[in-house]
C-alpha cells in the first residue's frame, strides 16, 4: 500500500494551471510551509511537545518577458516564524 501511495504523492500535481500562465508572462508565484515537530512522551524530567513552523510567500518577476528589458529580475518575499 505504501509504494502506491508514495507514487500517488510524486505525480500530484497541487498548482492551479492560472499560475503557469502567469509564468510564462514572467510572474513566478511561489509559497512555502514547514513543521517541525518534537516532543517527549514518556521519560525524563519533563514531558510535552513543541514545534517550530515556518511559512513564506513570494514573488519572482522576470522583466524580459513582463516589458522586454532584458537581464532585469526581481524577487520579493516574506517569512514568518513561529515556534
């Protein structure tokens, strides 16, 4: 059951078709989410769980293809950590 579920993972295909139209225009979105998870059950002096998580946002604007000015590229981002 695993290898057909890792498989199923590797060929899912999560990004709306728009934003492919927009990268070929020169607009790259882009998103990102982290968790990380630890924690001590049983054992020890204390027990609990923590965890730390991490997300960003972005954009990468290509203006060779936005307007025609070549070798010009900006990227733009946020972060925002917790944890």
């Amino acid at each position: 059951m695993l290898p057909q579920l890792l498989a199923a993972a590797e060929n899912f295909d999560w990004r709306p078709t728009f934003l492919d139209e927009f990268s070929g225009h020169g607009v790259e979105v882009f998103a990102d989410y982290t968790n990380n998870i630890a924690g001590n059950p049983i054992g020890g002096q204390r027990q609990g769980f923590t965890y730390a998580d991490s997300t960003q946002f972005g954009v990468n604007l290509d203006f060779k293809k936005l307007v025609g000015w070549d070798g010009l590229q900006i990227s733009a981002s946020a972060f925002d950590r917790n944890g």
